[in-house]
C-alpha cells in the first residue's frame, strides 16, 4: 500500500479537492531543538549515539599515525594481530636442543651413542686421527728398534761362538728378547694413555663447537698425563697380583699330584669364568676414570669414586655401548686386515718359494713394512673410536644425573655472545657446581681453556 498525502480520514470536514484543483502546501515549520527527555527515576540518563562517516576519528586524530586514515579504527588491527580485547595465546613450536658441535646438547639416544664417534674421527681428523697415527708410529718405531737391535746382537753372537756354547747364548738371547719386549709393552701403554686424554679432550670441545689444533690439544692433555699414566699403572698391577696369585695357587695343587690334580683343574676353570666376570664388571664400572681425570681435574682416588656413582644404575647401557662399538671396530678390522694378511703370505711365497737368492730378504721387508702401515692405518681408526665413545658415555651420564646439558647450553649461548668469562661446564667444585674458567679445581689446576 502506497501513502497518498491528500488522503484524509473518514468524517473529515474538509472536502477533498476536485480534479485538477491547486492545492496550496502551508510553509514548513521552523525547526525546534529537540527537547531532553527526562527519564524515569531509577533508569540513567540516555544520550544520543553518533555514528561517525566511515574514515572519520570522532576524536579529531588518527590514533595510528603511521597508518592511512581510516586503517586501524574499529576493531581493525593494522599488525594482523587479534582486535583488542580478545584474549592472545602464544604457540611456539617445539625447538630441538642447539646442537652446536658434535652431538645435539641432551641426553643422548643409544643410536647417537654409537655413531658419534665416528663423526668424532670425521669432525677434526687432525687433532684424533693424527694424534692416533703420530701415537703408534712412535711406539712401533721404538719397539722395532729395541727388539731389533737385541735381536741382531744375540744373533751375531751365536753364529761367532763355538757349537758348545750356542745353546747358552740362544737361551740368553731368548731371555733377553722377552725382558726387552717389556719396553715396548710400556712404550704401547704410555702412548695409549696419552691418547686416551687427547681424544677425551677433543670430544668435550667438540661437543660445545670449538675445534682445537693438535698442538692444543696436545698441550691441554699434558698436566693431566701424569695422573692418567698413575691409574693404569695401579690397574695394571693389580690385575697382574691377581692373576698371578691365582696361577700360583693352581699350579701348587697341580704340584702336589693325586686328587689336587683334579681340584687345580676344576679351580683354574671356575677362577678364569670368575676374573672374566669381575674384570668385565670392574671394566665398565671405572671405564669414564680417565674421562673424569682430564675434565674435572679429578685425582685417581676421586676419580674412581666418580666413575662408580656415575655408572650406577646404567651398567647395561655403557656395557652396550661399548662391546658393540668394540665388536664394530673389531669386525672391520679383521674385514681389512685379514686378506692383507693372506696376500703377505702369498705375495711372500711368489717373489722367492726358496729363500736362497742373495735379495731374499728385500721382498719380505717391503711387504711387511706394507702390513705394518695398513696396521697403523687401522688401529689409529680403532683407537680414536673407541676412545671418543668412552668419552660420550662419560658426557651422556652426566647430562642425565647431573643436568650437564643446561650447563653445555648456557656456555654456548654465552660464548656466542662475546662472553668469554663463563664457567667451564666440566670441571666441578666440591660443592659440585662447574668451576669458574680460570679458577682452580678440585685438583687444584686451572683450566686451560680461559
């Protein structure tokens, strides 16, 4: 329905106007300001809203003056964030632990256990491998020389003595090549222990990013040789008293005959299954000994007790880790080695099946100096391996009793930011808190790391 302005209600009157007749309009009325109503008692007073014109600040400014008119009013967040008022959560995704170096700053997984120290040996070949090489060939060099040179001697003496005094001489000559392997056997043990605490320093550094030369991590290893060198003295020999004393026991029974015969073998069998057992045990139990030496600064004696309160309760985990890296090693070991072996003896049986030229000695020489590089080769892999996965065990043990890897994480962070004052995560004080760099340790050393 339509509204008709000259409609007029029933009973009106006015007549309407006829067809075509003007009707005049009256003037409109003057505008009057609206009268404020009052509203009832109880109830506020209402005002009118104004709505402002889109664009426009009923404020007289723009609230965002880095924005365009009209951008930001209303709701609308020029940031694409959410409208003020509404609640706002942050949602960060997971990070992953840094992993500045060589393995990720956390406890470690089995899997990283056993791969790490083959990164170790990629990560700085110089300082491990290097180290490892320069180690074995310094200990086979002076075996050669020393059971060589003793060797030449008895030899030239038993083809210029008489026939009725060759016997004594050769028995002396035997004599004295045992007694001079000892030299040898000390040389190997001394340079295995040295390498043992390069390669523990290389893999702590590696762990927090840094990267020594051969030079450094030769001369932060050497205050700490001494002590390393102690304690595989002291194991040596007691493992020596040992079995020494277990030997002598059956060999006096064996001695007496009759039935003591059968009780000496019975014992000598239940002994051996015994020492291997209790030597395993005691093997991983202070296996981290030299780790705790050349990182915290330990002596033998804290040493060991740190060991054994680190293992407890992880004794499988590091008894794993370490007879499967040793079975890893072992195996490519004898995967190189042995078919080396055989064409030595092949190549050997070629250039001279009768040994009678007057060159017959040039040929096995060159070989066999062949078979002790490739040997060097290998054992140089085997030993930087082996000794980098002690030294993960060591850092996993105490990621996971101690929380070292916040303290790994706090000196990276520090270090990257120009702070070269921060604490030294590995050494620890009597209270067991890291050790400020430069500040002596439990052993009383400073570290060589300020």
């Amino acid at each position: 329905m339509t509204h008709d302005q000259n409609w007029q209600a029933p009973g009106s009157a006015e007549e309407p106007p006829r067809y075509g007749e003007r009707v005049p309009q009256s003037p409109p009325a003057p505008q009057q300001a609206p009268q404020s109503q009052q509203p009832p008692a109880g109830q506020p007073q209402q005002y009118p809203q104004v709505n402002p014109p889109s664009g426009a600040n009923p404020y007289g400014q723009n609230p965002y003056p880095s924005q365009p008119s009209g951008q930001g009013q209303y709701g609308q967040n020029p940031w694409g964030q959410q409208p003020y008022g509404a609640p706002q959560f942050s949602q960060p995704g997971w990070t992953p632990p840094p992993k500045p170096g060589l393995i990720p700053l956390r406890p470690l997984g089995f899997g990283t256990l056993l791969g790490a120290p083959f990164l170790a040996l990629k990560r700085n070949p110089k300082a491990t491998f290097g180290s490892a090489l320069l180690v074995q060939a310094i200990s086979v060099v002076i075996s050669l020389l020393v059971i060589g040179a003793i060797t030449f001697f008895f030899v030239s003496r038993i083809s210029s003595a008489s026939a009725e005094d060759q016997d004594a001489i050769a028995a002396g000559g035997v004599a004295a090549i045992l007694l001079g392997a000892l030299i040898p056997f000390l040389i190997t043990l001394i340079g295995t222990v040295f390498l043992q605490g390069v390669i523990v320093n290389e893999v702590a550094r590696s762990t927090l990013g840094e990267k020594l030369t051969l030079k450094a991590v030769w001369k932060a290893t050497w205050p700490r040789f001494g002590h390393l060198l102690l304690w595989v003295l002291v194991a040596t020999v007691a493992f020596t008293i040992v079995l020494a004393v277990l030997v002598g026991i059956v060999w006096m029974l064996v001695v007496l005959g009759g039935g003591f015969i059968a009780a000496g073998i019975i014992l000598a069998i239940l002994a051996g299954i015994a020492l291997i057992v209790v030597g395993v045990w005691l093997s991983i139990k202070l296996s981290i000994v030299p780790s705790v030496i050349v990182l915290e600064r330990a002596s033998m004696g804290a040493a060991i007790r740190r060991s054994w309160r680190l293992t407890d309760g992880y004794f499988w985990r590091t008894l794993g880790v370490q007879y499967l890296i040793a079975f890893i090693v072992g195996t490519v070991s004898q995967v190189v080695l042995t078919p080396v072996s055989v064409l030595y003896v092949m190549a050997l049986s070629a250039v001279d099946p009768t040994g009678t030229s007057a060159e017959s000695w040039v040929g096995p020489l060159v070989l066999y100096a062949i078979m002790i590089v490739l040997s060097l080769l290998v054992g140089s892999i085997t030993s930087v391996v082996s000794s980098a996965a002690i030294a993960l065990i060591y850092v996993d043990l105490r990621m996971r009793k101690e929380g070292l890897d916040l303290e790994l994480i706090r000196f990276v962070e520090a270090r990257q930011t120009g702070n070269a004052t921060v604490e030294d995560p590995y050494l620890l004080q009597a209270s067991g808190r890291p050790t400020p760099m430069g500040q002596a340790g439990p052993a009383g050393s400073g570290s060589p790391w300020a």
